[in-house]
C-alpha cells in the first residue's frame, strides 16, 4: 500500500480514480487479512474450532476496517461478505482433511455462491474514490460517530451474521455424510445463486438501457419480487442449514445463524433499499403495491392483504 500512498499518508486522489488501482490494493488489503486470521486460527489451537474460526475471523475484518479508515472507503469490506466463506469453509476443508461426496458438495455449493457474488461486486466497482450510497447515507446521518457506526454496523456486524450462517457448514465438514437430504440442501443452495445471478443480470441490463435513474426495473424476476437477489441470498444459507442436518440433525440450534441473516434482510437491508427507492422513484408506491417483497410470484389484491411482507 505504501507505492500508493501520499506524503500525507492517504492514497493519491488521482490513483483512487483508478479502477485497476483500486483492485490491486482491495486484492493486496485481503491477502494480509487472510494471513492475519490464519495465523491467528493456527495461534489458539486449544480452543475449539468455532472461536478459533471466530478469533481469526474478526481480526480480519479489524485490518480491513482499518484500512477502509486509511482509505476513507467503507466499501473496502464488501467483498468480505462474498470471500471471507470460500476461504473460511475451504481452509476448514483442509484442516480436517476431509474431501468426501458430501463435502464436495458443500464447497461448490459454496464457491458458486460466493464466486458469482464477487464477480458482481467488482463488476460494479467503479474505484476507491467511491463508496456504496448507503454508507454515504450513514456518513451524512452520523458525522462524528461514522467510524464508530462503519466498524460495528458496516463491518462487524456483516462480518458476525456471515459467521453464524457458516457454523451449519463448519460444523458438516468435521462429520459428513452424503444422501437424499445433502442433496437437497446442494440443490437449495445452487437455486438460489442461480436466482442471484439471473437477477443481478436482468438488474444490470436495465441500468445499461435505462440510464434515467428515476425509473424502476418491472420486468423478469423483478416483475414479481421487489428483491429476488435478497431472497437468494436468504435461502442460500437456509441450503447450508439443511445440508447440516443431513449429518448432524442434533445440532438444529444452529439455524439461529440463516434465521438471524433472514432477519436482517427483512428488517435492515430491504426497508432501507424501499426507503431510498421511494425517494428517486415516483411509481414505487404502485410497484409496491402490485408486487411482492421476496417471493417471485404474481401478486393479487387478496394475496396483498393476506401476506404483505413476502
């Protein structure tokens, strides 16, 4: 980081404009965050593997906040969302030794999910100049605490919902099994990064012909659902859940952890994107009312009044 650092010790404004720029040193920043969390996992070895996992985990996510700070970028830590599960979950993989059906199964469950979702960011990234706009939103709502609110609410906080909805994983590669139930929980989880990348294109393909940002997209999977990407994301971990309990049903508890990322969306991440839409968007009222808010299926005056959160 330091070839593109500024005497004042911030990043040169003009290379923060660069695209390329901003890959190299987000690539180089998870790299050191990597190392950092291995080397601690590897560090407490007397304790079990869940706060071992745990220990590293959040240590990472530190120097990737921290760098966000040097950087005054926030956005620095949203690939960690898509990356920090195919490393966590492959490296648990080879800690144990365990490369059977069932695991293979889980790993490119996994990887298809997470690969598919970091193509999209660094599809969308544009530069380390800019930030995602509800960071921005954070920034403006909250000037003198906004770090305080990126490290707890920007980064921890992602950062420990993605740990909980790992645990079901984690714990099916230390005891894993292959039958109907596997399969299923596989064939969840496939759907729904499928679901997520058919939406994404449909998403980005309007933006490329729509460049009047006043506009809602209302065709494809938008046309029935308000968040079909949200809604694959909600039951992807809902699929690692369910390959779990092919193996270890005992451990349901664990589906604290999709229940909790579930909850997030519902509760944080879709009324906030609602909110911004009904601020640039005149007819999302109308969309609002004529579609539902996950469940891509056409949406009737009767069935509204009946479910209006799905």
């Amino acid at each position: 980081m330091s070839l593109i650092v500024s005497k004042e010790g911030w990043v040169n404004g003009d290379m923060k404009k660069s695209r390329s720029v901003g890959f190299v040193v987000i690539a180089a920043i998870y790299v050191v965050a990597c190392v950092i969390g291995v080397v601690l996992f590897l560090a407490f070895w007397d304790l079990h593997i869940f706060w071992r996992i745990l220990i590293g985990d959040v240590a990472a996510t530190v120097f990737v906040f921290l760098a966000g700070v040097v950087l005054k970028n926030a956005s620095v830590y949203d690939p960690y969302w898509s990356v920090a599960p195919l490393v966590i979950l492959t490296g648990v993989t080879v800690y144990f030794g365990r490369m059977d059906p069932g695991v293979i199964l889980l790993l490119l469950a996994v990887w298809f999910w997470g690969v598919r979702l970091t193509c999209n960011w660094a599809y969308t990234f544009e530069n380390l100049s800019k930030q995602d706009w509800r960071y921005d939103h954070f920034k403006m709502k909250f000037p003198r605490i906004f770090q305080l609110v990126s490290f707890c609410g920007i980064n921890m906080f992602p950062t420990l919902v993605v740990y909980v909805c790992l645990l079901p994983g984690i714990a099916f590669i230390q005891s894993s099994a292959f039958n109907v139930v596997t399969v299923l929980g596989f064939i969840v989880c496939v759907a729904s990064a499928t679901l997520q990348f058919f939406a994404d294109l449909q998403m980005h393909r309007f933006r490329r012909e729509n460049t009047d940002n006043s506009r809602i997209i209302r065709t494809g999977l938008w046309k029935y659902s308000r968040h079909p990407n949200y809604l694959g994301e909600i039951t992807m971990w809902w699929g690692v859940y369910i390959i779990m309990l092919s193996t270890t049903p005992g451990l349901w508890f664990l589906g604290f952890g999709p229940l909790i990322n579930t909850v997030m969306f519902l509760v944080v991440s879709i009324p906030l994107a609602d909110k911004r839409n009904r601020a640039i968007r005149a007819d999302f009222d109308d969309y609002v009312k004529e579609t539902r808010c996950l469940l891509p299926l056409k949406k009737t005056t009767s069935g509204s009044a009946r479910h209006p959160a799905v």
